[in-house]
C-alpha cells in the first residue's frame, strides 16, 4: 500500500505534467473532447426533445380550449332559442356566426394535428367537434320545434367536451414525460458537466429555458381557463352576468324564505339608435343601461343581468311596493337624462315589467319558468301601453294574461275549426262611385262574439299562428274573388293585409304563387298590403320580397301611409303600386290646411310616380267632395260601405252590375 509520502509525491507529479506544455495541450485538448461529446450529447437530447414538443405544442393545447370555447357558446345560443320556442332573425344571425366559426376552428385544429399528433385522442376530438358543427348546420335551416335537434346538441356538445378533456390530458401527459426525460439527461450529464464549465453552462442555460417555457405555458393555461369560465356565465359587451348565470342564481333565490322580485326591461325603439347613429352607437347605449343597473342592482344587493339582443334583468331582494316604485321611477328618469355619443345626446327609454315571488307564488315560490312567463307579460303591457313605463303583474294583469294565454290556446281551434270569418270591404272609384275591388279582414267568432283583429292580432304574432292566419285569409279571399269574376265576368281585385313578419323571409312567394295558382285569380287582381308604420328588420330583404311577389302578378300597396317614418324610403322603393293614405289625415281634411297640404303633396309625387292612391276613412259626403276636388280618383270609408262578411258582400253585389253607384249597393 503506498504510503502518504508517495501520494504526495505522484501527486506533485501529476501537477507538473499538467504544467507543461504537452501535458497542457493534453488537459485543454481532453477537456475540448469531453466538451465536445457534452455538446453532442446535449445537442441530441435537444433533439429529442423538440421532437416532442412538436407533439405537445401549446398550439394544441390552445386550439382544444378554444374549440371547448367554441361548442360552449354555440350551445348557449341555441338554448336561447329553444327557449324562445324557436329562432330568432337576430338569435339565427348569432347562432350561424357561431357555427361558421367553429367551423373554421374545427378545420385549423385538424391541420394543425396532421404530420404532428397521430394519437387516437386528437382524432377523436377532432370528430367530436365536426359532429357539432353538423348538427348546427341542421339546427340554422330548422323551424318549429327544436327538442329533438336541441337533444342531439346535449349529447355532442358532452361527447366534444369528454374528447377534448382527454386530448388535453393527453397532451399534459406528453410534456410531463419529455420533462422526465429531460431531467434523467441532465442526471446522466452529472458528471460531464461537473468536468466541463462549457456543458454546465449549456445545462443551465437550458434548464432555465425549460422552465421559462414551462411557467409561460401555465400562465397560458390559467388564462385560458379564465376566459372559458367568464364566457360561459358573462357578456362579453357589457359584462354583465348573463342569462346562465341569471337563471341559476334566480333560481337560487326561490328556494330561499326570502322574498325576490323579477325585473325585465326591454330598450324602446333601439332599433333606431342603430339605424340612425349605426351599430358602435347602439353598443354604447347598451353599455350604458349595463351601468345603470349594474349600480342599481349593487346598491341593492341584487343581481342584474343581460339577456340577450337589448333585453336586460335584475333580480331584487325585496317585494316592499313603495321601494320598487320609487326604484323603478329613479331608474326610468336615469334613463330619460340619456347619455352623449360622439357629441350626440341620446335620450334612452326603457319598457320594464316586475313581478314579486310573494305576491305571485302564493305561499310557495313560483317555477322559474312562470316567473319569467309573467313578468314578460307585464313588460309587453307596458309597450304596448305606449312604453317607457313599468308595469306590476297584479291581480288586474293576472286576468289579461289569462286571456292573452287562451286565445293562444283557441287561436288554433279556431283557424282549422272555421272559426276565422272573412270580412269584404268595398274600394271605390271617384267620382261615381263604382267598386273595382274589396280589401278582406279577419273576425274572430269565438263563442258567438266577434273578436276584433286589434284584439287577437297582436298575440297570434307573438305565438307564431299568424303565419297560418295570414295564408288562410289570403287562401279564401282569392278563392272567393275567383269564383265571383268567373260567375259574373267581371274583374274585381281583393287586398290582403300581411303582417310585416312575413317580409323578412321568402316563404311569402311561394305562398302567395299556390293562392293564385290554386284560386286562378287574374293577373294584377291581388294586391298585398304592409302597414308603412310595420318594422321591417330587413328592409333589403324586404324589397326582394316585394318585388318576387310583383313578378307573381301580385301588386304592393302600402297601408296606412303617413303616419309613420320611412314615407320617402318606401316612395323611392320602386317596389311599390300603391299608397293607402292614413284615415287620420282623411279626419282633418275638412279643418287643417296641413292634412290637405300633405294629401295634395302625396297625390302629386304618386302620380309622378305611376302610383295608385287610395284614401281610407271616408266617411261623409264632405270629405268625399274635398277628396273630389283635389283630384283624388280611389276611396274606402263607412261612406261607401262598412266591413261585411263576405257571402253577404258578395251577394249583395250579385244583384247589381259592377259598374253600379256603391250607394246602390250597400244601401
């Protein structure tokens, strides 16, 4: 065994050796060597590891949040929808905006995987997205009901949702194994690195990149999941909760002891802060009644909420009558004080309806859905009562929306039962008198007492029966006008009145090519009527309409013309034959120089402008000579005949030529 003296001594000589300039060169060029298999080895570690980064590449990761993001906001739209019973135009627009964009999503994920990730998981989650954006596609053409439709989002939207968590488990369990193998080579460099400063520095270098990667990718991660989380239960303009979050926190609300009242409030007219000021406008507006009830709702530890479209909530912890009043009243005035745009002052009205649990539940909270259902109620009362008020549902309400809810439940029996009556009034020529044609109106016969169309009009709109009242009067009028100039060889045309629902879709052309293909009317003979003061959500797919309908052989008149705001839009249309002027202005022409001005004026541009006019509303001699002496060659009124059923119209016109004095007529 050596002794310590002779370590010493070998050790001496090591260091000497090493001195010199062989043995210099000999360390510098060993270490240079290890170095050098260091950097190789590193180099293809980081080799190795690239290639698995490639397979978990945060875009990956990102894409299957994003599309997670995607399916979860296309399902919320189509909630909304199933609960509306059926889509909106704006619900529609929303809904195919969607489905076009997870479309896109669905095929960058898809490229983004090919020739990197060939697992199972990613396919799998790949298909599931495509299977929802495949049931989107049916869902946008659909109509009436959508349960099974909305069945078959639940299901793909759980399936994507499974698939996805799993591609990003999967994912997750890719880094953590490239992170295993990247600490086990670090490990085996132990001693390579201790040896050589060069690989300690690689090392270093690269472990701090690691793990600079790692925490930038977490931070991803978590704000990702962030933003998943706020879509789902907030909105995105206003950031307000929104109608989930709502939902489950009203619901919350009622089983509690506690008392709780639902407010629904609704803009008036922001259709025309959109059409004047333009859409950036209108999101303004939103975005300031948001700040209005967001306080309010806080001031009163309440929640309020955005709906959707310019329709908002709040839910307030209190049924005290003279606190919500004067609430109520605050916040409408708040709303009236309006706000600036672009150095525009925008006045703003609110339409708000409320109902109390107490008040409604009776003892017991009420369903969500009857809560909503009522309050909505009262908030249609309160529009329909010429808006920016609030309205209670009250005992007094109870009964309307009792009656509201059965004519929707008869309003059917009565269309396919005959319990729709069509009414004929005659239109005239001036001077003399003769009929050239009647406009048909609907009667409600329920029970033996005729319901007016103002009473039940409305509410077949808001049920979506109106469609099938609109084709039967339009089916039976034609009918009826065809068989009556086959009998007697005479020509006489017949006006309907649509509801301006039907213009936002082309399922009016067809309807009104099998009524005149079914009845054999002539051509020319059937004129379609639009009320002027009628919201036209589209007014170009409006015209299209109209003139798909005047290529049938159909004529366009506009009703009740003058007192609404589009007057010159609908003149310089070119889709229009003719003007009924207003019976309000026909009242004043005896008295006000400016109905007779704006009569005359109206006459004038017509006549520049090939239209036919027809005045509404003449009901005494009077009238019609004023009506005479400014040239006016159309009339309607009590004057000439008032609304009769059809048969009696029909046959009482039988018994005198066309071409007879009206008087004659109706006696």
């Amino acid at each position: 065994m050596p002794s310590r003296a002779g370590l010493r001594r070998a050790f001496s000589g090591l260091l000497d050796a090493i001195a010199a300039r062989l043995g210099l060169t000999l360390t510098i060029s060993a270490l240079l060597m290890m170095g050098l298999l260091a950097g190789l080895y590193v180099e293809r570690s980081a080799q190795q590891a690239e290639e698995s980064r490639q397979v978990f590449s945060d875009r990956h990761i990102r894409n299957g949040f994003m599309s997670m993001t995607d399916v979860q906001r296309l399902v919320l739209i189509f909630q909304q929808a199933k609960e509306h019973g059926g889509f909106r135009p704006e619900t529609r627009s929303d809904f195919i905006a969607a489905s076009d964009f997870l479309y896109a999503r669905a095929q960058h994920f898809r490229q983004s995987l090919e020739g990197q990730v060939e697992s199972d998981y990613a396919q799998e989650a790949v298909r599931s997205v495509d299977a929802v954006v495949e049931i989107a596609d049916r869902a946008a053409t659909a109509t009436g009901d959508l349960s099974a439709l909305w069945q078959e989002m639940l299901a793909a939207n759980n399936e994507a949702r499974r698939a996805l968590t799993i591609f990003l488990e999967d994912m997750g369990r890719l880094q953590n194994e490239v992170m295993q193998d990247q600490a086990r080579a670090v490990r085996e460099q132990r001693l390579v690195v201790l040896a050589s400063i060069f690989g300690m520095t690689v090392v270093g270098l690269a472990s701090l990149l690691l793990l600079r990667r790692e925490v930038t990718a977490r931070n991803a991660r978590i704000r990702a999941e962030r933003h998943v989380e706020h879509l789902a239960y907030f909105d995105q303009l206003t950031d307000l909760p929104n109608r989930v979050q709502f939902h489950g926190y009203l619901t919350e609300r009622l089983l509690r002891p506690e008392p709780v009242t639902l407010v629904l409030l609704d803009l008036d007219d922001f259709k025309g802060v959109n059409d004047t000021y333009g859409h950036a406008a209108g999101d303004a507006v939103l975005r300031h009644v948001a700040g209005l009830l967001s306080r309010l709702a806080a001031a009163a530890q309440g929640l309020a909420a955005r709906l959707g479209g310019d329709e908002f909530a709040i839910a307030l912890p209190t049924d005290d009558p003279g606190a919500l009043t004067r609430t109520l009243a605050q916040l409408l005035q708040d709303a009236r004080n309006g706000m600036s745009f672009k150095g525009e002052g925008l006045s703003i009205g609110l339409s708000i309806g409320y109902a109390t649990s107490t008040r409604l539940g009776q003892g017991r909270p009420p369903s969500l859905d009857k809560f909503f259902r009522v309050v909505d109620f009262a908030l249609y009362y309160s529009k329909s009562s010429g808006r920016g008020r609030f309205t209670e549902y009250d005992s007094a309400l109870e009964g309307r929306f009792r009656e509201r809810q059965s004519m929707v439940e008869e309003l059917p029996h009565a269309i396919t039962g005959g319990g729709l009556d069509i009414y004929l009034q005659p239109k005239v020529r001036i001077p003399g008198g003769t009929i050239y044609g009647f406009e048909a109106l609907v009667r409600w016969n329920r029970g033996g007492q005729v319901v007016s169309p103002d009473e039940f009009i409305k509410v077949a709109e808001e049920c979506g029966l109106i469609y099938d009242i609109d084709r039967h009067v339009m089916d039976v009028a034609t009918g009826l006008l065809a068989r009556f100039n086959r009998d007697h060889a005479s020509d006489l045309s017949i006006s309907v009145n649509l509801s301006a629902l039907h213009f936002n879709s082309r399922r009016i052309v067809e309807w009104v090519r099998e009524a005149l293909a079914t009845s054999g009317l002539g051509t020319g003979l059937l004129t379609v009527e639009i009320t002027e003061t009628a919201e036209l959500r589209d007014w170009q797919e409006a015209q299209a309409v109209m003139a798909d309908l005047r290529a049938l052989g159909a004529r366009i008149a506009i009703d009740d013309f003058g007192v609404g705001y589009s007057s010159l839009a609908y003149l310089r249309s070119k889709v229009v034959d003719e003007v009924k002027i207003d019976r309000s202005i026909v009242e004043m022409i005896e008295t006000s120089d400016e109905a007779r001005f704006l009569l005359d004026g109206v006459l004038s541009i017509a006549g520049n402008l090939g239209l036919e006019v027809v005045v509404e509303g003449v009901e005494s001699r009077a009238q019609l000579e004023a009506l005479e002496k400014m040239g006016s060659t159309r009339a309607q009124g009590f004057y000439f005949g008032e609304a009769v059923p059809a048969d009696q119209a029909l046959a009482a016109l039988s018994k005198v030529t066309v071409a007879a004095p009206v008087a004659a007529v109706s006696g």
